[in-house]
C-alpha cells in the first residue's frame, strides 16, 4: 500500500502499471488501437521466452493486418518465469500470430565445444522446447566440472578450497579469480 501510495505522490508508475496502462489504452480505444497499428508496420520483440501472457496480449493488440512481427529468443533461456514470463508463447508462436519462418541460430561464438556439450545435455532435458544443435568452432577449453553441496555452507567451502589449490598449484594470484553466482532468494 505504502509502494503504491509513493507512485501516486510522485505521479509516478512502474513496469506493471506502464503494462496495464498500454493494454487499456490499446483494449478500450479503437482509434488509438487503429492508429498504432496503421503507425508501426514491423515490430521486433527481442528476448521473446521472457515475455509474459499480458505482453501478448499487447502485441495482439498492436499487430494490424499489414503487420510484420520478428521475435527472437531461445525457450530454453527463459529466466523470468518468477516474474510472470511464459516460454511457451515462443513455442506457440505460429498459433498466436499466424504462419511465420523460424531461423535457428545454433553457432555460438562465444563459448568451447566442452561448455555446449554440457549446456546441450542439461537442456536436452527441458520439456517443451524446440529441438536444437548447439555448436562452435571454438576448439579445446577446459572440462566443465559439476559438484553438488548438501548446504550453501560446505558449497562456499568448496569453492574456496577448489580456489585455495588452484592458487598454489598453479601459481596463481588472487585478481585471477572471479566468483559468478545466483541466489533464489524466494
């Protein structure tokens, strides 16, 4: 209530209220719908698994029929399903916005064989996804190497002794290590 009283007092609105305020404007009024439409005759939505039903909905709405819509994005990259977003809409796109052509971008440029090896045989275990093959001519990189901790406890113990024997063994200093992380904090 607080949060919602500070929008009001600052004449404010957030990410939910700009989505609620396109949606009606585009729902309730025609010829502001119309007017879009005949406006905006390609629209891209990039990071498409991340949208969300209510976001749908607003590109139903601003899609006319001379319409061109591109969406990129990969199902099997989806990270905002806490925040509402819906990966299936990119399985059903064809259903929702009618016939299109679906480009496939497999090479990944960034990362070595070892590490699409790993992310392919994790992802091979999603359900609905679109089929895929991950590849690079990225030759060599190290091995992925998983370890499963019973408490985030022995898991940070782990890591600092993994970086406490690589520091001797490899006459490493400090500055070459990094610690990247995600927490579900729910």
């Amino acid at each position: 209530e607080r949060y919602d009283a500070g929008l009001r007092e600052n004449n404010a609105i957030d990410f939910a209220d700009m989505l609620k305020l396109t949606y009606t404007g585009l729902h309730e009024h025609e010829d502001v719908r119309s007017a879009f439409q005949a406006h905006y005759l390609y629209i891209l939505v990039d990071e498409f698994q991340d949208t969300n039903m209510f976001q749908i909905e607003i590109l139903k709405l601003l899609k006319g029929p001379a319409t061109q819509i591109t969406a990129v994005g990969d199902d099997d990259q989806s990270i905002y399903g806490w925040r509402g977003a819906d990966n299936t809409a990119i399985l059903r796109f064809e259903n929702l916005f009618g016939a299109c052509s679906v480009y496939k971008l497999e090479q990944n440029y960034r990362s070595t064989k070892p590490i699409l090896a790993c992310a392919s045989t994790l992802i091979s275990h999603n359900v609905d996804r679109k089929e895929k093959t991950l590849w690079t001519s990225e030759e060599g990189g190290e091995p992925v190497h998983c370890f499963k901790s019973d408490t985030m406890k022995s898991e940070a113990t782990d890591v600092a002794d993994r970086i406490l024997m690589l520091k001797k063994k490899e006459n490493l200093q400090w500055q070459d290590f990094a610690i990247l992380f995600r927490v579900n904090s729910r």
